[in-house]
C-alpha cells in the first residue's frame, strides 16, 4: 500500500484531483493525513473506482469547488448490503 501523505502532500501531489484515501485521519472536520486509494479529474470515473476501496474510506477535491459545497465524505460501505 501507498504511504501516509499529509493533505498539504495530497494537494500538492493531486493538484485539481478527486482523491480517495483510505487510513485517513480528520481532526474534527478538516483532513489531516490518509492514504491515496485512488485519484483523478473525473468525478465520475472516481465515484464508480470507490467502490473498491476498502472501508472506510474518504472522498476530496484538492483544488477550489465553485458553484455548491462538496467537503469531506467518509464512506463506511457494509459490503453486505
């Protein structure tokens, strides 16, 4: 598995990217540091390739979101369901 990236490592390694970390940590709402599982520009490609992260898992864009609010969404998916 990848190494532990801090969000300042993320952003800077993924800039204007969708990211999916897994063994992430958040202190209260703001991300502190997690595992790249997955990335890219397209959302949509990102939200299909989640669903083999393993869970938990979080999802995050680097660069600026306009038009809507998106933040951090951490996932705990009970592959039973």
């Amino acid at each position: 598995m990848a190494d532990k990236l801090s969000w300042d490592e993320i952003k800077r390694q993924y800039p204007d990217e969708w990211v999916v970390l897994v063994d992430f940590h958040e202190d209260g709402e703001d991300l502190v540091d997690g595992v790249v599982f997955d990335h890219g520009r397209d959302k949509d490609a990102i939200c299909e390739r989640m669903k083999q992260a393993p869970s938990p898992f979080a999802v995050e864009y680097t660069g600026e979101i306009t038009g809507g609010l998106f933040g951090l969404h951490e996932f705990d998916v009970d592959p039973e369901d």
